[in-house]
C-alpha cells in the first residue's frame, strides 16, 4: 500500500465508539460516525485502485 496506514483510520473509528460506550448516540453522532466509515472505506478503495496503476505501469517510481 501506499503510504496512508488505512489501520490507523480503522482504529481511530473504533475508538470513538468505545469512548461512547455506555451511553445512547445521539442522531447528529449517528450520521458523522456513518460518514467516518464511508469515507474509510473508499480511501481504502481508492489505495487499491492507485496501487493497480502503479502495479500496471511498472512499480514504484511510476516512470
């Protein structure tokens, strides 16, 4: 993979629940933790489609 450690981001989106455990989430959490999630889940999309093209076109350093 690139460089971003998506771990990281998947950790972080964990923790963040785990500091709300214990108590109801509110409407407004809901919705930002939905679009936490869905925007860790296209970077990691996205890294796959980037590591394909460097794949393709011969490995890094992209020439």
């Amino acid at each position: 993979m690139c460089g971003i450690s998506t771990p990281a981001g998947i950790r972080s989106a964990r923790k963040w629940l785990k500091d709300r455990r214990g108590r109801e989430l509110s409407a407004e959490e809901i919705v930002h933790y939905g679009k936490v999630v869905t925007a860790l889940g296209e970077t990691i999309r996205l890294i796959g489609d980037v590591d394909g093209v460097i794949e393709v076109n011969g490995g890094w350093p992209v020439k």
